[in-house]
C-alpha cells in the first residue's frame, strides 16, 4: 500500500487533487464594485445630511418620554463606532481600486508615449533624410537662374551673329555696287568703241586708254 501511494505520489503526468476549500466564496470584482458605491456615498453632503437627521432623530426621541435606549446614549455610541469601523476598511477598498486602476492607465499612458516618441523619432530621421536628398535636387529657383543665364548667354550669341551678319551683309552690298559700276563703265566703253569715238584698248583694264595718254 504504501509503495502504490509513493508510486502515485511520484507520477508527474497525473494532475494533482484539487482540495476543496471550506472558507466562503465571493466574487472580489463584485465587493469591491459594492465597496466603492459605498465609499462614493459616505463622501457625500447627502450622506452627511442623512446621518445628522438620524443622530438628531435619536437624542430627541431618547430624552422623550418614549426612550428606547437605556444604556444613555451608548447604543448610539456603538453603532457610530461600527459605522466607523466598516467605513474605513470599504473606503480603503476602494481608494485600493482606484490606485490599481491609475496605475494600469499610467503603464498604459507610458506604453503610449514610449510609442508616441518613438513614431516622432522615426519621423525625424525621414525629415532629415528627406532634407538631404531635396539639398541635392535643382529647386525652382536654382533652375530659374540656370535658364536665366542661358537665355542671357543665348541672346548675347544672337547678338554677335547678328552683328556679323550685318557687316557680311554691308561689305556684300559694297562689292556688288562696285562690281555694277565696273560693269556698267565696261559697256559703256564698249559702247563707245562700236561707235568708232575711243579707241580700243592695249592694256588691261586697268590701263589707260591710249587717246587719253596722248592727249595727256
């Protein structure tokens, strides 16, 4: 017998009794909820206002002819000391509450700025990327100035060609007058030597004619 305890006693794998507990069972959310409800209105004027009549209901109804507590006041004494003595436990249940309570929000307050800054964090690092990478492109700006520049550069070109131009244009004009007036004075003299009144010409025509020299 005792080997088959100490054998069932040494298995692992065999989920141990549950011992049933004989103290009484309460559901603590439950308490506590009635806990706070009870703590709420002790620390209200309502409260005060409904204890006050009741303490001053009682002395008025004890010094009467129709007392009901012969222990002088005492019972009355009694029940504020009980009154007391529950409301401080229920009030602490309750401030217990609402401590666990902040400071669930505040881990969860923690958590959400721990993540807050840390977006904030990541955002910057973008923005600061983001900055370095617009340095390098041609802004607006710098690409009005660049086409600025060009046009300038463009228009003075345009300029000197233009001028050259005008001059080729002049001294072409020259020549041509020239080379017309050459001709015309060469039908002219041809003109003249079908008539029989000049001479022809010995030279080039360059030379002078040979009546004008002898002439001369």
């Amino acid at each position: 017998m005792a080997e088959r305890a100490a054998a069932r006693r040494a298995r692992l794998d065999v989920p141990a009794e549950q011992r049933r507990s004989r103290r009484p069972h309460y559901d603590p959310d439950a308490f506590g909820k009635s806990s706070e409800r009870v703590a709420r209105f002790l620390g209200t004027a309502k409260f005060l206002v409904y204890m006050t009549i009741f303490i001053a209901v009682w002395v008025i109804v004890n010094i009467s002819p129709f007392a009901f507590d012969p222990y002088t006041f005492t019972f009355l004494t009694l029940l504020l000391s009980l009154q007391a003595s529950y409301s401080a436990p229920l009030i602490l249940l309750a401030q217990n509450r609402q401590a666990d309570r902040d400071r669930i929000s505040s881990d969860e307050d923690r958590a959400q700025n721990a993540r807050l800054m840390a977006e904030v964090e990541y955002l910057t690092r973008e923005l600061a990327s983001l900055r370095q990478a617009v340095g390098e492109v041609a802004t607006r700006d710098f690409l009005r100035e660049q086409l600025r520049e060009v046009t300038e550069e463009v228009l003075s070109r345009s300029g000197e060609s233009n001028g050259l131009l005008l001059y080729d244009r002049a001294g072409r004009e020259k020549r041509e007058e020239r080379e017309q007036r050459e001709r015309r004075a060469e039908r002219k003299r041809r003109a003249k030597q079908a008539r029989g009144e000049e001479p022809a010409a010995v030279g080039g025509l360059g030379e002078p004619f040979a009546g004008e020299t002898a002439e001369s």
